[in-house]
C-alpha cells in the first residue's frame, strides 16, 4: 500500500474513533447530544432550497440510517485528509481536527436539552481522542516518498512493535501489518462503541414509564365503525387495506430519535393572536369531548404511485374546540403548530374553522394510544392539508399567526406555504414489472382526494380508452377509497395507467409534477407481463 495510503487510512481510522467516543459519551452522558445526529441535523435545517429534492427524501426510517451512513463517510474523507496533513504538518492536522470537533458542538448546541459544560468537555476528549490516534497511527505509516520493501516474509508482530518505525527500505514491512492490524482493530472497536453509544441514547429517550391507554371516556364516532368497514373493503392480494395499520404505517419526519414526551409534564399552548392565552395539561385536553374519525395524510414528496400515505382512525379533541377556549382574533390568518422539538407546519385559519370538516388534536391512532414515531401524546390532523403543513407530531404549541409574518419550517425551505392534498391514484396490483399469467386478475389500488372525496377511478389499459373501475364504500371524503377492476388478461405485454376523478367532479390531471413545491402530478402506470 503506499504511504499515501496508509496515511489516509490512519487518519479515517482517527477521525471515525473519535467520533465514536463522542457517540459512546452521548450514551452514557445524558445532556451530552450525538455529535453525528446533531450534524446531521443541522444539514436538514440549514439545506438550501436546491438540494430539497435530495434532502426531501431523508426522512424515511431508512433514509435517515443512508443519512448518517453517508456523514460518517465524509468524516472519514476528511480524517484521509488530515492524514496526509499530519505527516508533513502535524500541528496543523491536530488544530484542523480541533476546529472539526469544535464545529460539531456548536451544531450539537442547537439540540434540545443540551447541557453546553458537559457537551464542550465531551468535544474536548473526543478531540484529544482524534489528536492522539491521529499521531499514533501516523507514526506507523512511513513518510510519503519514503521506499518499502516491496516483497518481504510478514513478520510475526508483538505488541510492542506498534511503536517501532521502518528505519529503512531494506526493513521488513512490519509498520504495515502493524498499521492495518492497530487501525482495524480500532476500526472494528469504533463501530461497536458508536453502536453501543446509539443503544444507550435510545435507552435515554425511550419513555421511562409505559405509555397508558387513551382516556377511557365513551367516544362518539363521528363515522361508520371499524365493523362496517369489513363488509366494504374490496379484497385482491396485494392491494392496501382501507386502514393501515400502525405498524405499517408510512412515517416521515426530521426527527433522527423520535422526541420522547411525559406526558405528566406536557402542556398544549396556545399563543399568539388570540384573545386569552391557554395552557392545557394532558388531563384537561382529553377531558374536552373525544371524537374519531378516519382521515387519511398524506406526504407532499409522496412520488406518483409511491407508499407515503395511509388511513387511519385518530381519537382526539376536535382543534376548534382548544382554538375557541383562546379566542382566535380576526386578524390571524395562519395557525402554526409547533413540535417539543421545534419543528413547525402552518396552515390557513380559513381551513381549520370551516365548518365541514373536523380537524383535529390527535391522542389516538386506530384504538391504540398514538405511537411515539406518530406524535405521541398529541399531534395535528387536519383532513386534506398535506403533512407538512398541517399533521405537526409531538405537538407543544398552537400559535395564532399571520402568513406574512411566519414562515414553517419547510417553506424557507422551497416548499408551498399552502398545500392542500392532490387528486391521486395508484395502482397496488399487479405490481410494476410483474409477470401475471392469462385470464381473469385483479387490477387494484388505492385512491385519494382528501377531503373532497372520490367520485370515480377509471383504468386505461394498453391507451384503449378508459373504463370505470368498482369502489369500496367511502368512509368519508376525508379518506381513500380502494378501488377494483376485473380484468381479462391476455398474453403479451400490457400498460396499466389509473386516474380518479375528486368529489367536485374534477379529473386527477396527467401533467406530470415533481413533489416540490406542492406535490406531485399525473398518472400512475404499471407495466405487466401476461404469459
Ligand atoms: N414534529 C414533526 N411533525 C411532523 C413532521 C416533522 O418533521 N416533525 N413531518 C410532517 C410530515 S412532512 C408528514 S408527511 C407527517 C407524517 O406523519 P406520520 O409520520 O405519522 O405518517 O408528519 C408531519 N408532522
Ligand atoms: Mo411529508
């Protein structure tokens, strides 16, 4: 390996273990934030509005472990970087590696609940971690431009050796073995410690006391019954039942640990342009009458034909209820719920007060307290406003604005200020690419115009026309409908495209939108293989 290398792999093996004891220290030190998530973090906030298509995309569950994966991988370019600098300029990679850790507690300062002291001495022995390692492992790679022997017997190495350096090119080439078996020991070590280090965060966070059931108070459903559901939902294999259930359910946020909240200690408040101030406890929230209604949410990067989207039951205390206790003056135009961890969506006043529909603060997801990753105790869910700008999780705050005055958090950020839900249709089965055999299949799927409901989904087969397809019973405008078409598969290639029409009568457009600013546009289309 040449040295150039070698360098470059003890710096990332310095860089990464450092890191890896600020993860451990923020395991086992509570108060003292992960450096990598709050890095990661401030990427999402600080985004410009160029990279939203990129960035947009995080926040699945999975994403957000890519996100991280990806950080880590830049780290260790930077740490093959401060590698060959330290060789020639040792003072200047360790100050570099200051500045790296210093720039990590400033992002970590941003985070909630952060004891600064204990975080700024937790950067100081990452630091110090990063600067000794990087010395170390250096010294056991030979200079640039210095000869190695090209082919020399591996000698057994003791520990001892680890220190030794090549006094020449006729040396056997022990730094190496030392070097790769030093270095990827400590690798090895840094991924279990900053693994070890998530565990205990998540450990931090997790409720201390088991989440307890929502209010047992009798709950007047606003809409048919879970059991009237049954006799409705059209059945094909493959295709999305009408309520999703929680574990299934699509999950998207900028949270990397989802916020924990007592829900002892939570209050609701509501501030702003309102006539009194309110601040409610858990007890008094849910002591407002209860309602349930299905509703369905949806993503506004939810591509055409994608899976960010789902109905559920939500029990809760309809908004206006909380919003009339303040008193709303008539100069608000936007109401901004706030989350425990300061994220923000904004919606039009106008939306939340009309009268032919429910909004809602959320306690209850399909009969279960609301899971942590979907709010708990509490969030927004306002019937046909996408999540961005509307369904705020962990909900702390209503704020009673004006849309001149605030912008949410995603709006800076490219993103429309109002969005309501698109007409949309999608195709469950046959799935893309499938390969079915000839005759009678189901073409099935889900559709959605929140919350003006569907009137019709009509499927094009192959570009010959348009022809209606069965609906299960709407539970209501506010949520999707499945929808079903018999078909007569013949043997060849085929293309299935979908459109529905909205409660209006209008048709789902076929002018195709990327999901920014406000979601996406045009037709889903499956192509299948009959044989
Ligand atoms: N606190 C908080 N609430 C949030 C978000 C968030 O990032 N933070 N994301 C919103 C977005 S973009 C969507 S699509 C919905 C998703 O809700 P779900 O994860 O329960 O499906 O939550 C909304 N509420
Ligand atoms: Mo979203």
């Amino acid at each position: 390996m040449p040295s150039g290398r070698r360098l470059a792999f003890a710096g990332s093996v310095a860089i990464g273990a450092a890191l890896a004891v600020g993860e451990l220290i923020a395991g086992l030190v509570p108060g003292v934030p992960s450096p990598l998530l709050a890095v990661a973090r401030f990427i999402v906030d600080i985004q410009p509005p160029g990279a939203k298509e990129i960035v947009v995309g995080l926040f699945g569950t999975a994403d957000k472990v890519a996100f991280q994966v990806f950080i880590v991988l830049v780290a260790a370019l930077v740490g093959a970087a401060l590698g060959r600098l330290s060789a020639k300029r040792p003072d200047a990679a360790a100050a570099a590696l200051v500045v790296f850790t210093f720039a990590g507690f400033l992002a970590s300062l941003r985070e909630p609940g952060v004891a600064a002291t204990l975080s700024v001495a937790a950067a100081a022995v990452e630091a110090l971690v990063g600067i000794y390692l990087l010395r170390r492992l250096v010294a056991l790679a030979p200079p640039p431009g210095t000869g190695v022997a090209a082919s020399v017997k591996p000698g057994v190495v003791r520990a001892g050796s680890a220190t030794r350096r090549p006094e020449g090119s006729s040396m056997p080439d022990w730094s190496r073995r030392t070097l790769l078996q030093v270095g990827g020991t400590l690798a090895v070590g840094s991924v279990a410690a900053g693994t070890l280090g998530r565990i205990l965060l998540e450990r931090q966070r997790a409720p201390a006391v088991p989440v307890t059931a929502i209010p047992s108070v009798p709950v007047p459903a606003l809409l048919p019954s879970g059991a009237d559901l049954a006799t409705t939902d059209l059945s094909a294999a493959g295709l999305s039942p009408i309520v999703v259930p929680n574990a299934s359910f699509y999950r998207i946020d900028t949270a990397f640990i989802p916020p924990t909240v007592d829900r002892a200690t939570w209050r609701l408040k509501v501030t702003g342009l309102v006539d009194h101030p309110v601040e409610l406890t858990y007890d008094e929230l849910v002591a407002l009458p209860i309602v349930e209604q299905f509703v369905t949410i949806a993503c506004v990067s939810n591509e055409v034909g994608g899976d960010l989207v789902g109905n559920a039951k939500w029990t809760g205390v309809p908004l206006r209820a909380v919003l009339d206790i303040a008193g709303v003056q008539s100069n608000a135009d936007q109401l901004v719920g706030r989350s425990v961890d300061g994220f923000t969506a904004g919606m039009p006043v106008e939306w939340v007060m009309d009268r032919s529909r429910v909004p809602m603060i959320a306690v209850g997801m399909n009969d279960e307290p609301l899971p942590r990753a979907h709010g708990y105790p509490a969030r927004l869910i306002i019937p046909g406003l996408y999540g961005y700008v509307s369904a705020t999780k962990w909900l702390a705050e209503l704020e009673l604005t004006r849309f001149d005055a605030f912008q949410a958090f995603w709006v800076p950020r490219g993103w429309s200020a109002k969005a309501p839900i698109l007409t949309q249709s999608r195709i469950d089965v046959p799935a893309r690419g499938a390969s079915v055999p000839a005759g009678r299949t189901a073409i099935a799927g889900v559709a959605w115009a929140p919350d003006r409901g569907i009137r019709a989904v009509e499927v094009n087969i192959d570009g010959t026309g348009w022809t209606q397809a069965k609906l299960s019973t709407p539970i209501s405008k506010a949520t999707w409908v499945q929808w079903l078409y018999p078909w007569d598969a013949t043997v060849g290639a085929h293309a299935i495209e979908v459109r529905a029409t909205d409660g209006t009568g209008e048709v789902q457009t076929e002018s195709i939108s990327s999901p920014a600013p406000d979601g996406a546009r045009g037709h889903d289309r499956v192509q299948v293989t009959v044989r």
